[in-house]
C-alpha cells in the first residue's frame, strides 16, 4: 500500500471531526437547544473553536511529531504535548474573548471562567482530541512508510542476489565481447547482453537472423534483439544445425520455414511462417538445398 497523497486523508479526519462534534451537540443539548445555537455568534464561536483545533492539530502534525516521534524522544514529545495544552488555551482564547468580543461584542465563557487555569484546564479536552488524531494520524503514515521501505529494500536485495548469480553464470560460459554486447550459449539458450541487461532467449524461439553494417538483428518468435556483433560470430555461438545461412547477411531457423518459392530464373526465395521472404544466394543455394532435403 503506498499513500502518494496524504492531504485528502487529513481532509476525511476534518470533516469526520466535524461531524462528530455537530452530532454530539445534537445528542447532549437536546434537538430545540441544538437549533437555538444555530445562530450566527454561536456559529462564529463554533468556527473559531475548528479554527484553534486545527490549527494544533496541524502544528502537532508537520512540527512536533515529525521531530520527536522518528528519533524515539518520547521526553521531547510529551513536554511539546503539554506546551500545545497552553498553545491550544492561548488560541482560543485570543480568537473568542478578545477579538471576536472587541468585534462583535460578547464572550463565549462567563466572566468568573475568564481565568487561565481554569481556561486551560476547560480546553484541555478539546487540545488532547486534536493531538492524539494528529499523533495517530502520523504514526498511521509512518508505519505505511516504513513497510514499502522494508519491501523495496527486500526487492533490491533479491536483485542484487540475481544479478550475483547472473554474473557467476556468465563468468563460466563461453563468451564473445564486441562493443557493449555479450552473446553466449548456456544450455540450449542465448544469453544476450546488452549493457547491464542480459536476457536468456531460448534457442528454439529464434526465426531468422538479420545483417545490417555492424549490427545484428535477431528475431524471436515475439521480439526483436538489435546488437553490435557479427553474424559469423551469432552463427558459431548459437552452433545448431538448424541454423542456416542462405545470404551474406542471413540466417534461419528451418524449423520456422513456410515454403521455398522458385522463380523462372532459377532463383530461390524462402518465405518464413510470419511470411517474411528471404532471398537464397546463389553461393550458399546448393548447400541450404541439401541440408533441407531438397
């Protein structure tokens, strides 16, 4: 499981928050009282109180967690955990008694409540929900993490242990090195490498073998290997009867063979099951026609 966007998680929170708490005030006031509330300096209090709420929640988040949680400072942590009690009471504070009473003239606790013990004490319910979704929100993301960490770690080293044993393989095979290629018959298949890739390509999937300049064209039954060698040098690596060459710049596989077509000039074309056509060379014609029995 791998979480590229955290945003729309912490959204979901939000909005679940918010409900929760519109439900809960349904459920403790009563559905007549829960209405009265709904007036517009109950709603500003109500959004000065989410603003206080999340704001905690994302300085708990992106700051404290981050710096205190990974390193195991567990002291650290819970001595910020406490600071954000007073964070959380000063915010709320500042937001409802003095500038929305400066504004709008009126307080959302009584004048005998208006002390700061009490004051922290009151929001120190609401400043622990916002830490401990926070908190749990974030350890939630670190272990998702650090388990595709563990995993693609698992898969490195399993790679690694291939291409360990890739390269022990290839160290006791016969090989032929032109340019950045490497070609080598291991066990009735072709080992083709190309840079740090090698590829095993069974014998018996190749088709046919094409020359152009420097390079060789080795078509497989369902792909296509371009490579800087010879085709002489292609030709003793693969060593199998079943290969023959009709061309300077041809070879093919006669299991692969559709048809020989004759023309009325003596001349010969080799036409393949995926019907590509090869012309036979009159150097190497009477040679190909005996091998084929024909």
């Amino acid at each position: 499981m791998r979480i590229k966007n955290t945003l729309k998680y912490h959204v979901i929170v939000g909005v679940i928050i918010v409900l929760m708490g519109i439900f809960s005030s349904y459920v403790y006031l009563g559905s007549e009282r829960f209405l009265n509330n709904l007036k517009p300096g109950r709603i500003l209090l109500k959004i000065t109180f989410f603003i206080t709420f999340f704001s905690v929640y994302t300085i708990n988040y992106n700051v404290i967690c981050p710096r205190t949680l990974p390193k195991k400072n567990l002291v650290a942590f819970f001595i910020a955990i406490v600071g954000m009690l007073l964070v959380f009471a000063g915010m709320r504070y500042t937001l409802e008694e003095i500038i929305v009473y400066n504004i709008f003239g009126f307080h959302n606790y009584y004048e005998d409540k208006r002390v700061f013990w009490f004051y922290v004490f009151d929001n120190s319910y609401y400043a622990i929900q916002a830490l401990l979704f926070s908190t749990l929100i974030y350890l939630f993301f670190m272990y998702i993490k650090n388990k595709d960490k563990a995993h693609t770690e698992e898969i490195e080293r399993k790679t690694s242990i291939f291409e360990n044993q890739l390269r022990t393989l290839l160290s006791h095979v016969k090989d032929e090195t032109i340019g950045h290629s490497i070609i080598s018959q291991f066990n009735k298949k072709l080992i083709i490498k190309v840079g740090k890739e090698a590829t095993l390509v069974p014998i018996d999937t190749i088709q046919y073998i094409t020359a152009s300049g420097s390079y060789v064209d080795i078509k497989t039954i369902d792909k296509s290997y371009v490579l800087r060698t010879s085709l002489d040098g292609v030709l003793k690596d693969i060593d199998d009867k079943k290969f023959i060459r009709i061309h300077r710049s041809t070879i093919i596989n006669i299991d692969y063979i559709d048809k020989l077509i004759y023309s009325n000039h003596g001349e010969i074309d080799t036409k393949m099951k995926d019907e590509t056509l090869f012309r036979v060379s009159n150097s190497y014609k009477k040679e190909y026609l005996k091998l084929i029995g024909a």
